[in-house]
C-alpha cells in the first residue's frame, strides 16, 4: 500500500490561505487609499459649516403635518431635526422603519420634485438628510411631511439654499459617506490579513521545514 503524503494534502489549504490574505491586502490597500483620497477631516469641518448655514436661517416643524414657508429661488433641503427638537420641545428620532413621505406645493399648488435620499436610515447618525428639491421662483411653499405609519411623530427641519449650496452639501456627504465605507474596507482587510496572513505563513514555514527534512532526514549531521 502506498504511503500519502501529508504536506500534498495541506499545499490546497496554503493556497487558499494564501489567495485570502492577498484579497485581504488588496482591500487593505483600497480601503487606505479611499480613506486617504476622501479627506474625511475636511469634508467633516466643511460639511459641519454647510450644515450650520443651512440650519441657522432654517423653520422645524412636527411631523405629521405641513408649514407654510417662503423660499426664494434655488433649492431647499429637508432632513430630521439634530437631536428631534422642535423649538424646547424633544421627540426624538422615529425607528428606521418609519420612512417620512414629503411633498412640496406652491401657492397654486403645484408639486415640486423632491429628491428623496436613498441611502438607508440611521437613527443613531447625527444628521439624517430626507432629501433636496429645487425652487424655481421666490414664493410661498406648503411642505407636507408624513410618516409611513401616519402617525410617529418626527422633528422636520427644512433649509433653504441655492442648488449650488445643496449639491455641495451633498458632496461633503458622499465624501463623508466614502470615507466611512474606506474605513470599513480597510478595517476588514487588516483582519483578514492577520486572519489569513499569519496562518499561510505558519503553514507556508511548516511546509518549507517538512521539505528540508525529506531532503535532509538527518539534519545535515555527519
């Protein structure tokens, strides 16, 4: 009966361990780079100075319900209420189940396109953007913020801006939003680096060791 040999049977497990630990590297790398090319710390501070001008000249509302509010031409943001207040009142942050429907009319009451924000909600997040819309004219505009289950109440911040002030607002946003995902890939990659990593190189040392000792049974003594 032929004798198998153990070390043919692991070189498959090396190999897989092995092609892991690359893949690890690689999203170690990418993560790294995203995170650098992000900037996280400027889009940070200048994300927080958007925000702040958005916010300072800013009508909350509760929701359910509308408000009557006079915008010029530009665009407008909608978003959660820092903190879910309302003037001295709190009420918090509704579930991420809860989605909010937002519509916005004119005074002849035309509908304004609201773009919705797609990103998943996160109540635990400090900022939670609903969406932007565009105003074409200066007037009065009736917004209308109503929640999936018609009755959590939500804290409704509405920001006037022109749409160049929104489509930089939501630039620091995405650019926040890269960085956190980089983080994350690079984190996961770290791991599976010394998830992968250090084992391929123990089997990979172990394997070279069993070699030499095949070669050399006798360690090389005279």
């Amino acid at each position: 009966m032929r004798k198998s040999i153990p070390v043919r049977r692991g070189s498959c497990g090396l190999q897989i361990l092995a092609a892991l630990a690359i893949l690890a590297v690689v999203l170690l790398i990418v993560g790294v780079v995203g995170f650098i090319v992000s900037g996280p710390s400027s889009a940070a501070s200048q994300f927080e100075a958007q925000l702040k001008k958005f916010t300072e000249s800013a009508t909350v509302f509760e929701a359910p319900g509308s408000k009557e509010i006079e915008f010029k031409a530009g665009g407008g943001v909608v978003m959660l209420s820092p903190e879910g207040m309302v003037g001295d009142k709190r009420i918090g942050t509704p579930p991420s189940s809860v989605t909010l429907d937002v519509k916005i009319e004119s005074a002849d009451g035309k509908a304004l396109k609201f773009e919705r924000n797609t990103a998943p909600r996160n109540p635990a997040a400090p900022f939670e953007l609903i969406g932007f819309f565009k105003v074409d004219a200066d007037g009065t505009y009736t917004v209308t913020v109503t929640p999936s289950d018609g009755s959590t109440p939500a804290a409704i911040l509405v920001g006037a801006g022109t749409e160049q002030e929104v489509a930089s607002l939501l630039s620091s946003v995405a650019a926040l939003l890269t960085a956190t995902v980089s983080g994350c890939v690079g984190i996961c990659g770290l791991v599976g680096v010394m998830a992968f990593g250090i084992p391929a190189l123990v089997m990979w040392r172990s394997k070279r060791r069993q070699q030499q000792e095949q070669r050399d049974p006798f360690g090389g003594a005279a």
